[in-house]
C-alpha cells in the first residue's frame, strides 16, 4: 500500500490492525472474512490515495464505504448460519477469544471459590445467614469488574479501583453495628448490586465512561446481561435437577452438595461467565434484550392503561400496603427497562414510527400510575410516621418520575420534530449516575440516619 509519507503522524499499519481485531469481533465474521474485507479495505485506501488525500483521510472514508460492520455480520451470519452453532467461540482462528475465556474462566473459579472461604471458618448460610445476605453481590461482582480490568487492560488504576471500592462495600456491609434484619440492612442489601454493578459498568467502558456513546453500550450489555443470566439459570438449574435425580437411582443423595456447592459456585462463577458469552457473541445475532422490549411494550401499555381505567371506574385508590407499593415500584422499573433498552436498540437517524408514539403512551401511563404512587406513599408517611422503606420508596419514586418526565418531554418533542432522537439518548445516558447516587446513600447514610 501506498502511503503518504506527509502525513507522519498517522500509523496506518496500526488502524488497519485495531480494525481488523473490531472485526473479529463479530462472531459471524471469521479470518478468511476479515482478509477479503482488509483486502477490499486497503484498495480504497489506495484509490483515495492516489487522489491526493492523506492517509487520515482516505483510511475514514474507506472504513465508512466498507459499511456498517453490524449489517456485515448478519450478512455473513445468513450465508454461513451453521457457524453461529457449531461451537461457542473456540475457534482456532480467533485466538483473542479464547484468552478472553481464559481470563473469564479463572476469575468465575475465583469467584465460585471466595463464596466458599467463610465456610472453612464455620461461617455457612445456614447458620450466618445474614452475612450472606449482605455480601452475596461482592462474591460475584468485583470479579466480572475485574474481568474487564484484564479485557480493557485498565492496569493498576483499575485494579486499585475494583478493590478499594469492593474493601469499603466490605467494610460497610460487614463492620457496622447492624441490627439484626433492620430494615436499612435489607435496604442495603437490595441497593449494593446496582452501585456495585455501577463499578462493572465503569470498568466495561474502560476510559470511556464519561462519553454518552460508551454508556449506551453499557446499557445495551446490561439488558443482553440479564437474559443471557436468566437462561443460564435456568438450564442450570434443569442441569442440577437431573444430576440429583439420576444419583438417587441408585441410592446416592446429592441434594446437600447441589445446595451447598453445586448452586452457589455455579451463579457467582456464572456472574463472571455470562459477561464473557454477551461480549462474545455481540454481533453474532440480533440482540435479544431489545427485540424483547418490543414484544412487551404494547402488552405492559395495555396492561397499565387497564389499570388506570379500572381504578377510575371503581373509584378505588392504592391499597397502601408495604407489600402493594413495592410490586408497584418493581413493576415501574421493568417499565423503565423496558424504555431503556428500546431507546438504545433504535436507529437515531430514523424518523418517529409508530412505536415512538407507543414508547410515549407507555411512558405517560407510567408517569400516571407513578404519581399516584406517590400520593399513597406520602399519605402512609404522613399517617403513620418515618420509617427507612417508606423514604427509600418515597425517594425511588421521585427518582422515577424524574426520569420519566424526562423521556416523556424529549419524547414529545421527538415526534413532534422539535429535536433529534439524540437529545433523548443523552438524557438516557446523562440520569444513570441519579440511580447509582441513590442506590450509595441508601447503602452508605441511611444506617447512619437511621440508627441501623
């Protein structure tokens, strides 16, 4: 190849290389895929050259006449379909796979190790079980934030950071004077995966946290993470069944080892595992998390919009129950899941469609039945005085209607032409920090407000 001997500060050898690797990525694309593609990718280059362009320049424009690298895979996927199943991703021509599940495999087995070190010291679930209760999430966590260290070779600063941020979540969980089943230690326990999954998502971006594009691939891997977790589970689940079943055959009981190592050390060290397989097969297939939020989005408006009419009908408000509120709440958060991973899967250069305007109706019934929630839970503050959950309710409602009116105004503004589908990512990616905020004071100040 030809190349500009003006132009020294660009290493072209360098890009086409990085490149290449972007490339492989692609589970659909093999080597001999990659050679025509840099094949076709050097003669651009040349030809643009040759116009007098710089190597810069002509290596930009080259990238983006080979295409969208998403559109190239499925291309490829259909033409060779059986290669998506003829084994996971140990293929003898993508040697950087398999060292990514090397590193993968070690730290699930570290992970499936350290949730059994405190029993050697007479510390089991059974008989602690609060102590597992507040530390299950930093068995599994840190190692799948650790596994990105290693993948983004973040180095010392991210080592330094997993360990000091897993030491003093340790420290907060296990050496305050918390009182036995408080209601901010369950609090704490439910709210320290999401800050600790916050500390994933900063070492899985790498040094690009701070950029709205890096945080929307986060997303995108979260909602991959989850269903790719839940199918894990489930076979494992059907896996450990049978291994018991088929032993007490023939008289042999493996109930106590399912439950004491088999089902614990299989879902840490799947934590792990399954962030490995996401990353893997990105670009394999259509990802499932957002086809998913399509199939939902009409059923969960439906469902909402039933709700709403039936209490006006009935003229019934909220039974302001504990129990109520808090299926109330998970259920506007699946709903907020739901916008997420819409918003992240669309094209933003299309124009508003049909399902646009159904996100907005889905958002403002959600934004309806979220105020009344509101109403109720400050009603049962007012009546029956503070307690730890009703402010934590009370705050992750305010949390949610904020976030909600936001995607409703941008939304509104979107299909009315008066702003792009990007305002509406940024406010997206720009609100992530508000919840992990809350899930740290929920963890950290309310056993201090409230006396543990």
């Amino acid at each position: 190849m030809a190349i500009n001997q003006s132009d020294t500060t660009f290493d072209i050898e360098q890009n086409i290389e990085q490149w290449r690797a972007y490339v492989l990525r692609h589970a659909a694309i093999h080597a001999d895929d990659a050679d025509e593609l840099e094949s076709h990718l050097r003669d651009q280059i040349d030809a643009l050259m040759q116009t007098g362009l710089h190597t810069d320049e002509a290596f930009m424009i080259a990238i983006k006449r080979i295409g969208n690298l998403q559109a190239v895979s499925s291309q490829y996927a259909e033409v060779h379909s059986g290669r998506l199943w003829q084994n996971l991703v140990f293929a003898t021509d993508n040697k950087g796979w398999v060292g990514d599940f090397i590193s993968a495999f070690w730290l699930a087995l570290a992970a499936a190790l350290a949730f059994q070190i405190p029993t050697f010291f007479g510390v089991t679930p059974e008989t602690h079980e609060w102590f597992f209760a507040r530390t299950i999430s930093l068995f599994c966590l840190p190692f799948l934030a650790a596994y990105w260290v290693v993948k983004r070779q973040l180095g010392t600063a991210g080592w330094l950071t997993v360990t000091g941020v897993s030491a003093g979540a340790f420290v907060i969980m296990n050496a305050l004077p918390w009182q036995a089943e408080s209601a901010t230690s369950t609090l704490a326990v439910m709210h320290l995966p999401m800050a600790l999954w916050f500390l994933v998502g900063v070492m899985y971006t790498g040094t690009w946290w701070r950029t709205d594009a890096r945080r929307m691939d986060f997303i995108r891997f979260s909602g991959e993470y989850a269903i790719y977790f839940v199918l894990i589970a489930l076979g494992g689940g059907i896996l450990t069944a049978f291994t018991v079943g088929m032993f007490s055959f023939i008289g042999l009981d493996l109930a106590w080892f399912a439950q004491q190592w088999i089902i614990p050390c299989g879902a840490m060290g799947a934590v792990v595992i399954v962030g490995w397989l996401v990353e893997a097969k990105q670009g394999a297939i259509e990802n499932m998390a957002p086809v998913l939020a399509r199939i939902f989005t009409p059923l969960f408006t439906l469902l909402l919009i039933a709700f709403l009419v039936a209490m006006l009908v009935t003229g019934r408000g909220f039974d302001v129950q504990r129990d109520v509120l808090i299926g109330l709440d998970l259920m506007l958060v699946l709903v907020l899941g739901l916008v997420l991973y819409a918003v992240s899967s669309r094209d933003p250069g299309k124009v508003p469609s049909l399902f646009d305007y159904l996100q907005l109706v889905l958002v403002g019934t959600a934004l309806c039945v979220d105020l009344l929630a509101l109403g109720a839970i400050s009603g049962r503050i007012f009546e029956l005085g503070i307690t730890p959950n009703r402010v934590a309710a009370l705050g992750e409602n305010l949390i949610l209607l904020v976030s909600l009116s936001g995607y409703a105004w941008h939304y509104v503004n979107f299909v009315r032409n008066r702003c792009g589908f990007a305002a509406l990512e940024r406010w997206q990616t720009g609100f992530i920090p508000v919840y992990v905020m809350w899930a740290v004071i929920v963890v950290a100040l309310f056993p201090l407000l409230f006396g543990f």
